[in-house]
C-alpha cells in the first residue's frame, strides 16, 4: 500500500478508480436507527460546505489500490455517504444520465450481493426517468425491481435512511420556512 495522501474530491477519484467496499467491512452503518444524531449532524456539515462552496475535509480514507481498485480498510461510511449525496443530487438535478452513471457503478459493495445489486440498480437511469417527486425512498421501495428481501439487508435499510434525510432537520426546516413563508427546499 503506497503512502499516498494527496486529496482529492470523492468525484474525480471515482472517475479514476474503483471503489470496492471488501466483504471484511461491516455494513453501511451511518443510516442505522439510533444513529439520527449523527446523520443529521454529517449531513448539515456536508449541506453547508455545498452551500458555502469550500472545501470539507473528511480525513483520511485508508487502504490499498491496485489496478485502479481502492478496497478501504477505513473510509468506507463516509465513501457510502459521499456515494449516496452525489447519487442523490444527480437525481435531483436531472444528472442521473448514462454517462454519469458509468461512474457511479465504479462504486460497489462485496459485502452481500444484495447490497452490491441495490447499487447497481441504482445506476441504471432508465428506472428513475419517473421519479418527479420528493419521497426517492418511497419510489425505490415500490419498484419491481426492488426484492422485498431486500428491507432485510442492513446497508440497503442504512442507504434508504439516508436517502430520506433526517425528520429532525426536516421538521425543523419546515417550521422555520412556514414562519418565513419560504418554500421547502428538498433536503439532501
């Protein structure tokens, strides 16, 4: 494993690289039940540093690249996470195109098939050209391509989490726009 500590933004070193999340890896855990906290909490770090335009550092990812695969041996919550935002906004903006999603299925999960699969399904635009509302977790759950054994899978539970957002923020926002008379945004 080289020493190599040169930063980069998730994008431009997916573009480049394969990230494979090794089987040694525990599930995707940021979207669990009783970690609303700390979802809120990345997801506003990240919303603000969009928003404000500057550079977030997320620490160091670590593990070992060979032939353009990156299997991480720590990173792999926030390499999800990033993964899912940049998803998510493809979605949103109408970027969620071929060629875009070339580079999302450079990320995959070895841990079960049934996480690797919800992600490949995930980088197949066609199945989202209907999506023209807020509720992506609704819309994912009722596709027929979507395994109801699926809900049984602790990364695809965590992904759908995270997807959703965190209620707290959205409650809070909601109120805070009302009073304001502002539109709700969508939260990302």
């Amino acid at each position: 494993m080289s020493n190599n500590t040169q930063a980069t933004t998730f994008w431009n070193f997916l573009k480049e690289n394969t990230i494979e999340i090794p089987i040694i890896q525990r599930d995707y855990a940021q979207g669990r039940l009783g970690k609303e906290n700390l979802r809120k909490n990345f997801l506003a770090d990240l919303k603000n540093a969009l928003d404000s335009n500057e550079i977030m550092k997320l620490d160091f990812v670590y593990g070992s690249i060979e032939k353009d695969y990156l299997n991480p041996l720590d990173g792999q919550q926030r390499l999800t996470t990033l993964w899912l935002l940049h998803w998510y906004i493809a979605l949103r903006a109408g970027e969620l195109n071929e060629e875009n999603c070339k580079i999302f299925k450079k990320f995959t999960y070895e841990t079960r098939i049934s996480s690797r699969e919800f992600c490949q399904n995930l980088c197949n635009s066609q199945k989202f050209e209907n999506f023209h509302g807020n509720d992506i977790v609704g819309f994912i759950i009722k596709q027929t391509w979507f395994y109801s054994a699926w809900k049984q899978d602790p990364t695809i539970q965590s992904m759908l989490r995270m997807l959703g957002g965190t209620k707290k923020a959205d409650k809070k926002a909601y109120q805070g726009r009302k009073k304001a008379r502002q539109p709700l945004s969508v939260n990302a």
